[in-house]
C-alpha cells in the first residue's frame, strides 16, 4: 500500500495525532514514509526547510517520520484573519486573502496544485499517510473538495474514518458520514477507527458488533485515550497541560497566556506547560491574570485587532499593576509587536496602531512575510542552543546581543521575541527561567518529551490496530 487517508467523523476527533502515530509506527519499522494534507485551515504554522510556512500538524508528522518538513506536505494552508476573510497560503507561500463568499468558487483551482504535490511525494518515499480535514459528510463543501473524499476519488487512495467515542456520539458518527458519502466514496472507506476510548473494553463488545454488521466495515481498531506531551494545532484549551484557571498555592511558578481572538502558535508554550512546578493557564479576562509570576502575550494573527481587544477589555492596567509588583511580561511576535512604542500598517493587517510603549522599539508591516528556521547560540544565555523558526510581516528594530530576543526593558521585567519554538530547547529555556526567578527546569528538550508521547502512540497503534490491516503499510519496507 503506497499511501492511505485518515478522514474523521468531524474536527478534533484525533487525526493529526492518529497520522502522526501511524507515521512513527511505519518510521521504526523501516518504511519511508511522509505525511500530507491536502488543505489545512490553521494559525499554527511552522517553516519548513524549503523557506515555506505548512500547518503545524504536518511538522509534527514529519518530526515522527524523522524527516525534514517541506511545503508540499501540506499545499494550501488557510489562516483565518477574521470571521469570513483569511489569508491564503499556497506551497508554502502567500498569494492573497479568501474571502468565505468566494470558497467554494476559489478552490476549485487547487485540485492540480495538492495532487502535483502528492505526486511528488509518493515518488520520494514508500508510504504517505494522508490527513483529511473536519469531516466529508458536510453537504455544503462536498462540491469540489479537495480536502477529504474529494482528494481520495482523485488520488484513489483507501480510506480509515475514525471517530471519537470520548465526545460521545461515535456509533451514531460513524454510521451516519458513511450514509453521507456516495456509494463509491463508501466503498473507498477500507475500516473504521474508534479513539480515545476510556474504561473496560468488554463493554463496547456489542456496540462494535453492531456497528460492523450495520456498515459493513472492519472495525480497525479502539485506541485507549492516552495523555500525550503533544503540540494541539488549534485548541489550546483542551490541552490536558492547560488548567481552566489557577490552581494556586505551594511554591507554583504561575504563568498566565493571555488568548485573545486571533491567538496563533499557542504551541509554543508547550515546553512551558510541561515543567514540572510551573501551572499555566490561559485566560480570557484581566480577572484571571492572578496570581503570575510570568504574563505571556502570544503570537496573533491580526495584531492590530488584538491589541485593540486588550485595550477594550482592561487589559492594560492589569498589566501595569503585574509589573508594578515585579511581574514578568513576555512579548512573542505579535505580542511582542504590542509591546512596541508603534505598529505602521498600511494595510498588510488593516491599519497602523500605537503600541503599548513598554519596549524600545517599532514595527512596520511588508507585504513580503519573513520566513526562516533558527538555530543558533545564544551567548547572552550561557551560550545555549536555540532552535525555532520566524514567521511575521512586520519587522521591528532588533538588539543582536540580546538574541533570541529583540528587545528588553532595562529592568529586565518585559522581554520581546520573534521566535517561535525558543522554549524547545531545553538548557536554554532553563537559563532563561533561571534568569526570572524559576530555578527548578529539569532542563529536557521538548523534542525528547514529544518523540516520547510519539513512541507510545506508535506502540499502541501497533498492539490495538488489526494486523492484516497494518501489514500492507509495514510491507512497503524496503527489503520486504
């Protein structure tokens, strides 16, 4: 089998994970092998080798695949800048906006686009595991799709649906997209996947029965829900590492993640997330800023509008009091943008914007975005490797000495980045947590803790997933 496509019930049920533990699973046993997604609608995005930008899902697969990412994983990425208009990426590149009217219409051309990259994929290694997205049983997007059914009619490729029963719903789920999709799509679907499932298996026995004899399909498999140390590409707020609000008391490092409406690459505070003694939260109001030892103002995909929505909701004298009593305050991309004295915008995000004064420097937008890997010391911390990667329009001024952050305030409460993923990096992070008052970083590599949670979903796909569907993927090894 040289490629199959994991299709979901609906959004969320586990195929960006349930792809990337399929790819290491393939990986450790000797298959090239890549992922792909055809369409992906995100604002967690990664560069790849080749100077692209690709959703951040399809990074992590490649991680697990022990490959470099490349733009043709994923062809067209689409970030949402505001409820009907998003910015619309291409191989890795911008080539304009997408308004929601015009979807449909727009798409259409895209086809040629994700199968050339599929191609070329397929000729580079043995396997490619695909990821569909959302689900393929919504009426109003079945014309001209080219992220679900309507990619795997034209690639031809088998397909797994797979649905989550912790949400509940899965018999239902399952049953009804396959009674949605066409009779030849239906005939495409090869086996049905069940995930997250907690408790005694005996007693879905007659659910499954009951759910092969009613679709005809193979059940493939029950994955057991499993905490994983894995980056969420779109719901920071159901990442098992984010607590709904402080859990306060003991000796804590409290970090507080402000999420304001067009919140981006909350994945980089995963290695934060995943200190042992530090709680963090993120927070939608100033009332639950309380207590924090660190602020975060994360990346944002239209900066402008959120730092007016920080402004509107009493943000900002909550801040003032946070550092006031010695509070730290860190700034990512365009919440380092914020932090700025100005934002000159001539319409790459729809307007220019005083900054929040708090750091030595400006920012002006380009409709040119920068897009670069990083991986670099750091000498203004113990000469520490950070790795990481820059995705913005704006360019702001830049303290080289300082690196890998752009500015400082000369206290040394407020600090400013254009790196995303600078935490990955384990002796870094710990230097700069020591640096701020949090001395007890175990100082691991988040790269180490995600092949970890990887290496266990790869082992459980191996023992839950039927063998004589896995064999054709393992078949592909070469020498076999």
């Amino acid at each position: 089998m040289k490629a199959l496509m994991i299709q979901g019930t609906a959004s969320g049920v586990g195929k960006s994970v349930l792809v990337a533990g399929l790819c290491r699973l393939l990986a450790r046993n000797g298959v090239s092998v890549a992922p792909f997604k055809p369409q992906n609608m995100s604002n967690n995005a990664a560069v790849t080798i080749d100077g692209g930008e690709i959703g951040r899902a399809q990074a992590l697969q490649a991680f697990a695949c022990g490959i470099e990412p490349t733009v043709d994983m994923n062809p067209v990425l689409i970030k949402p800048e505001a409820d009907e208009q998003a910015q619309l990426i291409v191989r890795g590149q911008v080539v304009g906006r997408l308004h929601a009217k015009h979807f449909r219409e727009d798409r259409i051309g895209w086809l040629d686009t994700v199968l050339e990259s599929f191609t070329k994929l397929q000729s580079e290694y043995d396997v490619v595991i695909i990821e569909g997205a959302g689900s393929p049983a919504e009426p109003n997007l079945r014309a001209g799709d080219i992220a679900n059914m309507g990619f795997a009619e034209a690639a031809d490729v088998p397909v797994w649906l797979v649905g989550d029963i912790d949400c509940g719903g899965v018999f239902a789920a399952l049953k009804g997209t396959l009674d949605i999709l066409s009779e030849s799509e239906r005939g495409r679907v090869k086996a049905l996947l069940i995930n997250r499932f907690r408790g005694n298996l005996t007693l879905l026995d007659d659910g499954l029965v009951w759910l092969e004899r009613n679709t005809g399909k193979t059940v493939a498999g029950v994955i057991p829900y499993l905490q994983l140390e894995l980056p969420e590409e779109d719901a920071p707020f159901r990442h098992e590492n984010f607590v709904p609000s402080c859990l306060g008391g003991g000796k804590n490092f409290q970090i507080a993640v402000v999420a304001y409406p067009h919140l981006s690459n909350h994945d980089d505070i995963d290695p934060l997330a995943s200190e042992a003694g530090v709680n963090l939260r993120f927070v939608r109001s100033p009332d639950e800023l309380q207590p924090a030892d660190l602020i975060i103002l994360p990346g944002s995909k239209h900066v402008a509008s959120d730092l007016s929505w920080l402004r509107g909701n009493g943000f900002v004298s909550a801040l003032e009091q946070h550092l006031r009593y010695g509070g730290k305050l860190l700034g990512i991309c365009g919440g380092m943008q914020m932090l700025g004295q100005m934002i000159t915008d001539d319409g790459i995000e729809g307007g220019s914007a005083k900054g929040l004064g708090w750091l030595p420097l400006s920012t002006t937008m380009h409709d040119e975005k920068t897009l670069r890997q990083i991986d670099r010391f750091a000498s203004a911390f113990a000469h520490t490797r950070v790795t990481g990667y820059e995705i913005h329009h704006g360019e702001s001024e830049a303290d080289e000495s300082l690196f890998p952050f752009a500015a400082c305030s000369t206290d040394e409460q407020i600090w400013g980045t254009y790196v995303h993923g600078l935490f990955e990096q384990g002796e870094f992070r710990q230097a700069w947590l020591a640096s701020i008052g949090f001395h007890a970083s175990d100082g691991q590599d988040q790269q180490q803790r995600t092949m970890a949670s990887l290496d266990l979903l790869a082992d459980t796909l191996e023992l839950e997933l039927s063998a004589e569907l896995l064999s054709p993927l393992l078949a592909t090894a070469i020498g076999t």
